[in-house]
C-alpha cells in the first residue's frame, strides 16, 4: 500500500521519537521522495538532528537523494494566525491577540490552538499531495497527540456550522483516510513503553484511524545461550553484561508477540548501543527505515 502523505509521529517520552521523525524523513529524502519534516514539539529536537553538523563534510551531512526540507509550527502562532484571516484589519487582530478578554474566550475552548495546528497540517497535507512530496510530522508525546487527534469532534460539538465546523469536518477526513493520513508509534521493548503503544493504537482506532504501525526502537537480539551466560560467572563484568544483552533480547521478543497478537505492522530497529548519536548513526536508521516502508509499498 502506498504511503500516505502525512505520517504523524508518536509515542511514549524516551523512545526516540524525534530522532525517529528526522530518519524517517531522510529515509523518504534518500529514496528520491521529496520530504518535509514538520516539527510541533516546540523544541525542534528532530530537525536539529537534521541539520549539517558543525565542521563535518557537507556532502555528507545528507541522505544520498538529498535533505528533508524543515518546517517548525507551533499552536500560538496558528492561533495567531487564524484571528489574522477572520479579522483582516491588522491593528483590530493584534489588540485581540493582546486582549486578556480574547485569552478568557481561547481558554474556554478546550483544544482550539491544537486544532488549529491540526488544520494547518490538513492543509500542508493538501499541498503535498498537489505537489508530490511527504510529510513527516514531529508530534508530542502520546498524551497530546490524542488530544490533538480528537480535537476536531469536540469542535464540532461547540460549532455545529459556521467556519470552525467546516475546517473540524475536513481534520476529520483528513485522520481517517488512508492515502492522506498515517501514524507511526514509536515504541522500546520495555513494558511501559509497549503497553503506552498497544493503548494509543487501541484509541486511533476508535478516532477512525486506519493506518497505524509501531516503530520498535532500540531491539536486542540474543547473543549467548544459557551455558554460555554461566561460563562468563567466574568473570563477573562479562557475566553481567552477557545477562544484561540476553535480558535485552528476551524483552524485544515479548515486545514481538505483544505487538504481533495486537495485529499491529511493527517495524524493528536496532539498540545503536551509543552514548551520543552522530550524523551517520541516524542515516543507518534511515536506512533500515526507507528499506522497510518503500519496499514494502513497491511489493504492494
């Protein structure tokens, strides 16, 4: 099945989600795709990773089709510029933005900004599909992201017609069709952050969304056999770190099942066993990424 033009990155806090949002759109880059990352976290924390690395070579700062293009949104300024369209007369829009009477009416309306940023998303969305190029979306942790997601049904309830109906009835089509929309969860093997997975997923449906996989960061294979593990005892570092690795494996392999039961497509990549990410540890990523998502679109 072909990518959709929009993959909305997600997950638990600590799993990579970010450095996973920048090698995906350099796996897209890298395949030829033009790509676009988006970053919402207000940190900007992947497309740093995105940008050239002080004193490398730039030739080698890019994935080999060329490098993502970057955007970075934030609910304040999509708030600021939606008063900035309904009220064209600037001087009037800005003494509302400032208003403390306009914060009261904005505060009332729960998840008006998120919506917002949603609906700049349908709309660069739109673009791409014009203009034949992918959009991955650095979104919050899982938390926010649902809230995010479920936004436009609230809107719908408190604005039954007018303009924020209309742009609430179009985030709606946009989650829930398949070529446009999709959402990559990013997951580790330990328990909490597989469990944090399994429930968003289980919500994404509910919300209507069709085309969910899991990215699973950072897995272990085994390495030693049990005989093997209680030979290295007598040397008590190498005992404890050939432990550790077997326990390492043994929760990737429950994190396999786990997903597997749930029916859910999970894309594996490997614990990078680094203190410090580099440059050319996340085109490794990407890499591993662009082989799994393209190659299976091609064989669709």
């Amino acid at each position: 099945m072909a990518l959709p033009r929009l993959i909305f990155v997600t997950g638990k806090g600590g799993t990579g989600k970010s450095t996973l949002s920048a090698a995906l759109a350099a796996a897209l880059a890298g395949r030829g795709r033009r790509s676009l990352l988006a970053s919402l976290d207000g940190r900007r924390s992947a497309a740093r990773m995105l940008e050239p690395e002080e004193g490398g070579d730039p030739r080698k700062n890019t994935s080999p089709g060329g490098a993502p293009e970057i955007l970075t949104l934030s609910r304040r300024a999509e708030l600021e510029a939606f008063i900035e369209r309904i009220v064209p007369l600037r001087a009037i829009s800005n003494r509302m933005l400032k208003s403390r009477t306009f914060g009261y009416v904005t505060s009332a309306v729960p998840g008006l900004e998120a919506f917002l940023l949603m609906e700049r998303l349908r709309a660069v969305a739109g673009d791409a599909a014009l203009n034949d190029y992918y959009v991955v979306a650095d979104a919050p942790a899982s938390g926010n992201a649902l809230e995010m997601l479920a936004v436009a049904a609230g809107v719908k309830g408190l604005a039954p017609r007018g303009t924020l109906n209309r742009l609430a009835s179009g985030v709606e089509a946009l989650i829930t069709d398949p070529r446009r929309f999709g959402v990559a969860l990013a997951a580790t093997p330990a328990d909490l952050a597989v469990r944090e997975a399994l429930a968003t997923a289980g919500r994404l449906k509910e919300l209507g969304i069709a085309r969910v996989i899991v990215m699973l960061n950072c897995t272990v294979e085994a390495l030693f056999e049990t005989a093997e593990i209680e030979a290295l005892r007598k040397l008590n570092g190498h005992h404890e770190l050939a432990a550790r690795r077997r326990e390492l494996a043994r929760r990737t392999d429950a994190a396999r099942r786990k997903l597997r039961a749930a029916g859910l497509e999970a894309i594996e990549l490997p614990m990078l066993f680094r203190a410090e990410l580099h440059r050319r540890d996340l085109l490794s990523l990407a890499r591993r990424l662009g082989d799994a998502l393209l190659s299976d679109e091609a064989g669709a």
